[in-house]
C-alpha cells in the first residue's frame, strides 16, 4: 500500500508521482519533520499544485497530536461527505453529520449552515478525535466556538476550506487558538486537500514516527 | 438552490462567491456561451483557482449532448467514489465501481487499475450516460479505447484527472477523439473540478438552455 495505490501500475504511478514531487518542492520543505514533509508531498501530489508547498502551514503539535488520536481509534469529523468517501483506511470511525436529518433541523432552528450545525451536533454527542473541514469556513468557526465554551474535545483539526468568501479569515483565525491544525493560507484548499493530509496521518500512524 | 446551497447563510455566500469569481475571470469567459461560463465560473468557485479559466476547454458540442443525456435520466459514471459523494441532486443514477468485487477481481486478471477495470465493467453492462472521470488517467485512456472498439455509449466526458504522471496526456488525448468532451489542460483538475462541472450541468439541464 503506498498513498492509496492497490495495484501494480497504481503503484508504479504513485511511487513515480512522488518522486515528481520531491524534485518540485524539495527546497521548499528541507526544513519541516520527515512527517511534515510526507504531508506536504501528498497534498502537492493530490493536488498537481505545488504551491501548496507555501501555503500549507503546521502547528508543531500537529502531527504528534493527530497521531495519537489515530492510534487511539477515536472518532474522525469530515463537515462534507465527500470528504468522508476520501477517508477508507481507517479501522476507527469517520463520520459525516451534513445530511442527518436533527443537524437540518438544527440548522433552520438556528440559522446556521448545515456544516456548522452538523460540529455542534458531534459536539453535543460526545465527539472526541480529529475533526477535517474541507470546505465550509462556517465549520471551522463553529469549531473554535464549541472549543473555547469547553464543548468539543478536538484533538487537531485539518481545517482548509476552500473559497474567496470567509475560508481564509476562518483559516487565520484558527491560527490564534491553542489547537493543533493544519491549515493553507488564503482561499485555496478544498476536499482533495483534506484527504490528503488525514490519509497521509493515517499511514503515519500506522508505520509510528521516525 | 443555489451552486448547492441549502439555508439562508450558504446561499448568500456562494451568491457572493459568484459575484467575486465574475469580477476575477469576466475577461476570460468572455466568448463562452451563457452555459460554458456558469461552468467555468464554478469550477472557479469550487476550487478558487483563478487558473481553472485559462485551463478548462470544452469542445463546441458539449454542453448540448450532456444535457441531453441529463434529461433523459441517462446514467452518471464516477472514477472514484469521492466523486460520486459531490453528486446528489441528480435524478438518474450515479455509479461507480471501482469498489465492486468484479471489478477488483477484473483488475488483479488483466493487471490494470482498478479505476480502469470500473469503466470495462460499466461498458460490460450496458452502460449509456456521461463519465466523470476526476482523478485516474487510466480511466480516462480505457473509455477511449472502449468507444473506439463501439464497446461503450459515451454521451460525454468530463476528464480532468489530475496528477504529475499521465494525466496530462491522457486530457490531450481525449481532445483528438470525437467524444463531447470537457478538459482541464496539464496537471490540473481532481475531484472538486469534476464535481463542480457535473453539478453545473445538471443545474443547466434542469433550467434548460438559454
């Protein structure tokens, strides 16, 4: 298994992608935790973008504290589903509560988005892990709101979502709180993003780190 | 309804979003049609990647075989499930394989991808609709070869697989064929791109052509 490869040519193409990769952004990450840099490779990989090398940006606490949660089988957040199809190689649980008919409820009551009600839904049953927005800035706030009431149990968060309206101030915001994330700078990001770094925690947790 | 919106707060962001990406490629889409540029612009949107609008190209019969097939309920088949996972307000069927025993089984026999062994399976059986292909070059090579041998009824192709090996030359590929097609030219493309051209589409063949 080697970045979601499950034959022989996927393999092959995979194994010389990454190479690709290491000879466009190399220099980019010569500073970052061979983890860090395993992170970074897939997103770039997944994406064909290598700018992702500048603007992908880690807490120090970020890996080690996403490890453990993996290891430790607790509960994976995604705040759109397709970002939950990404995730298939976990043996804990990866949940998606946008389409649960009390987080819609939830919603109108509230006049929140979906995505947002959808984290206080986790949230009010007992969620405890790592929490991956790939899309929608409203989640990442509701994130931070639940966090600083002492309402959510967030271990680290991947938090990227994508758009000219909100996700990079939702991005910078998180930057000032005491969670570990990962983020990208500015309106880029999105679901292929977010897969990419929770998949690549996950082979991480399960070879342990160097 | 709107670009997938579903309460008060989402529309008026992606409504906003709109309204950006507009300001940001207007000179771009220019030429398009009405139909060409509401794809353009939310791939734009989805991804915000202003590139998308120098990179994305579609050939003059597109849109008009796509939303025939639309709105004849034909079927949408995905490469990978996280493509499918975007797609939920269409009224056919939406399909993909690459998870399907026969399809693993078909892979491992003729030493292809699984992507690639879900497209033969589809043509296998009776498949007749539009192929969204987000990710796997060997899906988008296999279609080919499948409509040339008349093995496979591909009404359209959305083909923007994305990645440093392959998917280039496979999107350059397609464009030498007959099949309607929509590309991303170069690296660029994956899910959000796909997911964003198909849902276009099925907003257009719901409100008809202009």
């Amino acid at each position: 298994m080697f970045m979601g490869a499950s034959t022989k040519q996927g393999y092959e193409i995979a194994h010389k992608s990454r190479e690709i990769v290491r000879s466009l952004i190399g220099d980019k990450t010569a500073l970052l935790s061979p983890e860090e840099k395993s992170i970074v490779e897939r997103i770039v990989h997944s994406t064909a973008d290598v700018e992702y090398a500048d603007l992908t940006i880690m807490t120090s606490d970020f890996v080690l504290e996403s490890v453990k949660s993996l290891k430790n089988e607790q509960e994976i957040l995604t705040d759109i589903n397709m970002v939950r199809a990404g995730i298939n190689k976990y043996s804990g649980s990866v949940n998606c509560y946008i389409s649960h008919p009390k987080v819609i409820k939830l919603a109108k009551e509230n006049e929140i988005t979906r995505a947002a009600a959808a984290m206080q839904y986790a949230a009010e049953n007992d969620f405890e892990g790592i929490v991956v927005i790939g899309n929608a800035p409203t989640a990442l706030y509701k994130i931070m709101e639940l966090v600083e009431e002492g309402m959510m149990d967030v271990k680290s968060v991947i938090g990227v979502p994508v758009g000219f309206v909100g996700a990079a101030d939702s991005k910078e915001s998180i930057k000032k709180t005491n969670i570990p994330s990962l983020i990208t700078s500015g309106p880029k990001g999105g679901t292929p993003v977010a897969v990419a770094a929770i998949n690549s925690l996950i082979g991480i947790s399960k070879k342990g780190i160097e």
